[in-house]
C-alpha cells in the first residue's frame, strides 16, 4: 500500500521537477521570439529607408534640374558679381531702378545704420551674406520685385523694408501729369552660401 501511494507522490514530484526545468528555457525561448520580431521589425523598416533612398535616387538620375535647382539656391561660394547682377535684372524687370548696392564683408559684425552689409555664420558650413538695396520706382514696381524675389530660384530673405514718399516739389515740378510719382526704397536682403 505504500508502493501505491508513494508511486502518484513520486510522479508529481518528477512532473513539477520537469516543469521547473522546462519553465525558465521556454520562457527565454519567448524572450527571444519577441527580440526577434522587433528585430524583424527594425529590419523591415530600415530596407524600407534604403528602399525609399533608391527611389529618390531615381528620381534624381532622372531629373538632374532637382540638383541644379539646389546648386542656384545655395551656391558653394559667395560670387558678388552675380548677385549684384541678379538684383539689378529683376529690379529692371519690376519697373526699378538699382540706384545703390551695399556690400561689405565683416564676420559676426552686426548691421551698422550706414546701410554697409554684413557677413556672418550660421553654422560653420552656411554662410549668410546681407545686401542694402537702395531702389527707386513705383510701389506696384516694388510689388513685383518682392514677387519676384519671392519666386526666385536663390534662397533670399527679405529683413528691413523702408520707404520715403517722393517730397511735394518733385512731384509738383514734373510735367504735370497724372503718372505714378516715384518712390525711394531701401530693402535689406540676406543671402545664404556654403
């Protein structure tokens, strides 16, 4: 009778035995079948990141204009020459006249009232340059300029705007027509460069 009792005692005994042996590996094979479908995860989404990088590649082989496009909107190095040229056209093509162009470099120095330009840095790699434009013209003139600014292909920033209204004589010692009477407009624009 003690073989009979003792034998359910002993069976219970090796089962809770194997089920304590057998717990701590099938919850670290859990453990790990988790690890492995976040890591499924992390996995998906970086090819889904490479996979989204060829595409704008693509993209980019087949319209070079994109890059160009980059290149005019921030050039490399800063060229006076053609900025002062950009100006000058789009003022023409407003209606205004480019009557001064201030420039100067001098890093970190902030914006003297004279009007002469600064140079400074945002971070080390880009490069803010700022312009005093003295226009003269028509206030629909001065529209278009902005506009064109605006849509222009160049990152610009327009910072200060004034304007003085035409004095009283030189508007009465004209012909006496009913034109527009024109207007002085000093506008202070920042470039960018790298």
């Amino acid at each position: 009778m003690k073989k009979a009792i003792f034998l359910p005692i002993f069976s219970f005994l090796i089962f809770v035995a194997v089920l304590y042996g057998l717990l701590p590996p099938l919850s670290k094979a859990q453990s790990l079948a988790g690890e492995l479908a976040k890591q499924n995860i992390a996995l998906q989404e970086t090819k889904d990141y490479f996979a989204n990088l060829q595409a704008v590649a693509d993209q980019l082989d087949q319209n070079p204009d994109i890059l160009a496009n980059v290149a005019a909107a921030l050039p490399e190095e800063f060229f006076l020459p053609s900025l002062m040229g950009f100006f000058q056209t789009t003022a023409a093509e407003s209606g205004l006249l480019l009557r001064d162009f201030s420039y100067s470099e001098a890093s970190g120095a902030p914006m003297p009232e004279n009007g002469v330009i600064a140079t400074t840095s945002m971070n080390s790699s880009i490069k803010i340059t700022s312009f005093n434009l003295t226009l003269n013209g028509a206030i629909a003139s001065l529209e278009n300029f902005l506009k064109n600014l605006e849509t222009s292909s160049r990152l610009l920033d327009v910072e200060q705007m004034s304007f003085q209204a035409p004095s009283t004589d030189k508007v009465s010692a004209g012909s006496g027509s009913s034109q527009e009477s024109n207007s002085d407009f000093v506008i202070l624009v920042k470039t960018y460069s790298y």
